[in-house]
C-alpha cells in the first residue's frame, strides 16, 4: 500500500493542465511568454503575451486560463484577418509591406503551433 506521500506524488503528476494554472504558466513561461494571471467571474484567466518576430505584441487573453482555450485560439488564429487588423494602424503600414506582415503573421501561426504540439506531449 502507498503511502500517503506517494500518493500526493502521483496525485500531482497526474494533474493536468487545467487543473493547476501554475503549472500553466511555468509552461508558458519557459516558452517565452509572459503570463499575467487574472480572476474574473470565479475563475482563473490570464493573458499571455508574445511578440512576433517582426516585434508585434500580440496579447491572447484565455477565459479560462486552460489548455483547450489556448488551443482554440491558436486554432482560429486567422493570418489575413490579422493583417487587416493591423494594417488599420498607420505606424504598422509604414513599418511593415504586405508581404513582410504575411511572412511574420504565418510565421508566428506556426510558432504557436509547434507551442500546442509540446503542450499536447506533456
């Protein structure tokens, strides 16, 4: 019979994600995100930041602070509506050309999704 460290042990190793957002965010964190942990409504939220290699700051916000929201908003993630987005800033048209803005945003899309793939391991 286990004793009742060992069952703590493996209780936490066994604890997903959604189930301990520290756990989350050391996750985030060590990919080069940072994460600034909100409660709204009851529950754990917070919002991950990452800039893109062209130096766009991009803020995902997650309600709640889970893997699955993480993975559906990099799963509607959408690049030309991105583009669009920024494109309305004046500073944003003159720093970037349209073709440099489709290479940084698909760029970051995949960076995201290689993020869910190691999240998905874990």
């Amino acid at each position: 019979m286990k004793n009742e460290y060992v069952k703590k042990f493996d209780s936490f190793i066994k604890e997903s994600y959604n189930d301990n957002p520290n756990k989350l965010q050391d996750f985030f964190e060590n990919e080069d995100f940072n994460v600034h942990l909100f409660e709204q409504d009851g529950m754990q939220c917070a919002e991950v930041e990452k800039w893109t290699e062209g130096g766009v700051d991009m803020i995902i916000t997650l309600m709640p602070f889970t893997k699955e929201k993480f993975v559906e908003w990099v799963n509607d993630f959408d690049v030309d509506s991105e583009i669009d987005l920024h494109r309305q800033a004046e500073d944003y048209k003159r720093a970037f050309t349209i073709s440099e803005s489709l290479k940084d945003f698909t760029d970051f899309h995949n960076h995201l999704k290689d993020i869910v793939a190691k999240l998905n391991t874990i």
